[in-house]
C-alpha cells in the first residue's frame, strides 16, 4: 500500500514541479541569448522605444 502511495506523489507532485522547474530555467536561459539580437534588430522602431521607454 505505501508504493502505491509513494508513486502517485511522484506522479502527482514531482514529475509536475520538476518539468515546471526545468521550463522556467529553458526559458530564462532562450530569453538571455536571443535578447541581443532582438535588440538590435528592432533599435530605432516604435517597438524598441515601447520597450525601453528611457531609452
């Protein structure tokens, strides 16, 4: 009975929060290394100034 409740847990609670975990760390890291590019490409638009209003 105890394995059977320990692996719902795991199925319920772990294996969610771990891929959330690693989702958020997957997307921190693409939005780190493609924010140089996109600034660059958009300098000198609406969009830039939108974005960066102090600019």
């Amino acid at each position: 009975m105890a394995g059977v409740v320990i692996i719902i847990l795991v199925l319920v609670i772990a294996i969610p929060v771990g891929f959330l975990m690693t989702m958020s760390v997957v997307a921190g890291v693409l939005g780190w290394s493609v924010e140089d590019e996109v600034d660059v490409t958009y300098a000198g638009t609406e969009d830039y100034a939108l974005a960066y209003p102090e600019a």
